[in-house]
C-alpha cells in the first residue's frame, strides 16, 4: 500500500556498530513489502550494517524464496494485496522447513491487538511504522543472536545424546563381560 511507507531520513539510517553491525554482518535477509520505498529504505539500512538482501513484493513470492533459499531472517509487512503478511508468517512457521526463521513484522498497523494478531501468527517481533532505523537494526540484531544460539544450542544438545548413546552402549557391553 502506497500509504504504508516506512520513511525514515536519510541521517537516521544508522550504520549499525559494535554488536549490531557484527551481528548482522553476513546474514541474509528477505525484506516482504508490496511498496518499492519501503524494500529500498530496510535495503538500505541492512546492507549499511552488512546483511545480503534480497526482497519480495508480496506473500506468494516471499514464501517460494523462504523455501527455496532460507533466509537468516524475514522483514514482513502485513498489508499486501492477495496474501497478506500474516498469512505468509502462519505458513511459514507450520512448515517444518521454514518454522525455525525468525520472522518480524513492520507494519503501519500500530494497535495493540494488531501486535497481538503478528505475534500470534508466529512472528518473533513486531515493528511499527515509520519505524526507526536504529531500532529496526537492534531487533533484527537480537533475533539473528537468538537464532544462532539455538541452532548451536541444538547441535551441542545432539552432541550430548550422542555421547550419552555411547557411554550407555559401552556399558551394556561392559556388563555382558
């Protein structure tokens, strides 16, 4: 929606820094929004703290790149003709391929129960708009640590099972002798 623009000024488009910038440096973003300004401005402010992104202007298209590229991390915005942000987020969290990206939501919609709503379809955050530059980075920031850490918490709880099956089987062949 052409009034949906999440404008910010050019001095508020951040350069991230310290933690955010080596955070974010690296990741992959998908940035969902079916106005032009709006994908050019997050472009913008993701690619000037060190993210690769690509974007999406509407749901069908942002679901199709989801899947066949798994983003670190998905931008979504709720109001876009045919399906709508909260649709796309409800997909991509009930497939077992794509459930694990953090998804947040940049919306013009602002209410309480429109929050509600975002993060009740599975969305890990929530950003209004015009929404700051700063804090679109800190979130994105946050969300991408969280990821990291639980994929490494994951691997390393693998690891222990693993280490446990092995300890378990020894001793059973231990008890054998």
């Amino acid at each position: 929606c052409s009034s949906d623009l999440g404008l910010v000024s050019p001095e508020r488009l951040g350069r991230g820094g310290g933690v955010v910038t080596e955070s974010i440096a690296g990741a992959t973003i998908l940035v969902v929004d079916d106005t032009a300004v709006n994908r050019r401005i997050l472009r913008a402010i993701l690619e000037r703290a060190g993210a690769v992104v690509s974007e999406a202007a509407g749901g069908e298209e942002a679901l199709r790149l989801v899947r066949s590229g798994s983003p670190d991390l998905v931008l979504l915005d709720v109001l876009m003709p045919g399906m709508d942000g909260l649709e796309v987020c409800s997909a991509l969290k009930g497939d077992s391929g794509t459930s694990d990206v953090p998804v947040i939501v940049v919306s013009s919609l602002g209410e309480t129960a429109d929050r509600i709503r975002g993060l009740s379809a599975g969305a890990e955050d929530y950003v209004t708009k015009p929404f700051d530059a700063g804090e679109v980075l800190a979130r994105v920031a946050t969300h991408l640590r969280i990821r990291r850490l639980t994929r490494s918490l994951r691997e390393l709880n693998r690891e222990l099972t693993d280490r446990q099956q092995r300890i378990e089987d020894d001793l059973r062949a231990a008890a054998e002798i």
